[in-house]
C-alpha cells in the first residue's frame, strides 16, 4: 500500500484523521492533516510527566518523596469550586486503593502513564502546574497543542478552556525525549529522557498502535480516548531499522463509545500503524 492509498482508505473514514510519520530529526515522510487540533483525551499525560521530570532536575520536586493522595483539585476556571475524579472513569485501582494514605510522585507520574490513571495524572499536573506543562510544549517545538486543565475538572471545560493535541505536536514532543536521550536537549538531561521512555516502554494498553506491530517490537507510546476520540502517539524502536515516530490523531464516529465501534476505532490505528511498519526501511 502507498501512503495516497493509506489516504484515500482514510478519507472514507467519517470524521478527521491526522498522522505524522517519520524518522527523528528528519522531514516526516507522511502526514495527513498533522496539525489539526483534536481534543487531547490522555495523550497529554506525555506533557506531564516531561514537567515532572523537569521540576525534579532543578531540585523543585523530589520523584521519590511521599506525597498526599487526596482526590480533591482546585479547577482551572478562577472561583470555580474543587473537583474530584470519578473513580468508574479511571483506569487504575491501585491509586485509588491509596487515597488518605501517600505514594511518591515517580510511582503516580508511573501509573499514569502505564495505567493511564486519571487521579494520578491530576495529583502529579497539581505538583508541577500548568504553566510547567506549557513550557514543555513550547521547548518540544509543538505549535498548536495546550494543556489547559486537569482531567474531569468540568467548570473549566464549560468556560471553554480545554486540551489539545495535533499529531504534529505529539510526534515533535516524543522526538524530542527521543533525541534527548542520546545528546542533552531542550526537555530535560538525557538520564531523564531515557527514564521517561522506560516509563513510556512499559506502556499496558497496547490495543491500537502497538497491536499493529510483530509482537514484541518496542514502542515508547501513550494513547488517549474518551467518546468521539481515539489517539496514539509513540516512537517504535525496531531491531532491523532505524526508530521512527508515528502520532495518529482520530475525532471520528468509529469512537462512539459502545465497544463494537471503540474496537473500531482501535482497529484503525492498528491498521495505520501495520502500514507503516510495513514501510519502515523506506522512512
């Protein structure tokens, strides 16, 4: 399959489908609609977890020392009330199973990722703030991407203040820990960068990109999905070709939200990610 038949196989899905594919520090090999804005669902957790590792290398934050777990956040709507997660909307008991208690912000900024845990993804943005998240987005290169709120905070949703990736954005900010695992970069120190794509190796939800790849082929990834929303974002590190990015954004009818049409939604990016894959020594 060439990249305009993966487009024109695309362009009969209903919705937006965006794509960036390509090599590090090189021009991307394909793109469709890269930067067209999709709300970000839990991609942004990638943002996050860069400013927590930031804050800690300049001593702001220590990753290993214990820290409340409470499931209670100020919104970002200045003089909107608290908000707390809803526990059937998460992904991971095992931060639930500690509220009252406490749990490093290395074990939480973990399971946000790996699990995708929502309560520990608004408990780490909590430590580290908004602004930090920004900051990443802006050093990473990304253009059109914002974190504007926690996860489930709705009074800001309904003041219009929300996140949003474009694939561009997401294949530039894993880029960047990519590149900055190997010489220092922009983000943070190249220990840092390499602890960052451990965490994002040992990713548990493998249902779209990574189920479109030979088992056991390495992807550094996180994906995102609420109704309407199916993303993936990684980097795939195959034995017999140089790594490459590949961020596929979807707001489409195959997300609806009932199991049939989010096992569609999977089953596109796995589709997508086949392709390229199949195209690998060619990028």
């Amino acid at each position: 399959m060439t990249w305009d038949d993966l487009d024109a196989h695309l362009d009969r899905v209903p919705g937006t489908v965006s794509a960036y594919v390509g090599r590090l520090d090189a021009p991307p090999t394909w793109t469709r609609h890269a930067d067209a804005g999709h709300y970000a669902a839990s991609t942004m957790k990638v943002a996050v977890l860069a400013a927590l590792h930031r804050a800690a290398e300049t001593g702001a934050l220590d990753l290993d020392a214990p820290v409340p777990v409470v499931n209670d956040f100020d919104s970002a709507q200045p003089g909107a009330p608290r908000f707390a997660n809803a526990q059937p909307y998460d992904n991971d008991d095992a931060v639930w199973d500690r509220i009252g208690g406490t749990a490093s912000l290395r074990w939480l900024a973990d399971r946000m990722i790996v699990r995708s845990s929502n309560l520990a993804t608004n408990l780490v943005l909590g430590h580290v703030g908004l602004p930090a998240v920004a900051e990443v987005w802006a050093l990473a290169g990304a253009r059109n991407s914002v974190t504007g709120r926690g996860i489930e905070d709705f009074a800001a949703r309904e003041a219009g203040i929300t996140n949003t990736v474009t694939a561009a954005d997401l294949a530039a900010l894993l880029g960047a820990l990519a590149t900055g695992a190997d010489t220092p970069g922009p983000l943070a120190s190249p220990a840092a960068c390499t602890t960052m794509l451990d965490v994002l190796l040992a990713q548990e939800h493998r249902e779209d990109l990574a189920a479109g790849l030979p088992e056991g082929t390495r992807i550094a990834h996180k994906n995102g999905w609420v109704r309407g929303v199916r993303h993936g974002a990684g980097l795939v590190l195959p034995d017999d070709a140089p790594p490459y990015l590949i961020a596929v954004c979807t707001t489409t009818e195959l997300a609806g939200g009932d199991d049939q049409v989010e096992d569609d939604a999977c089953l596109l990016l796995a589709h997508i990610s086949t392709q390229v894959w199949a195209a690998r020594h060619q990028l």
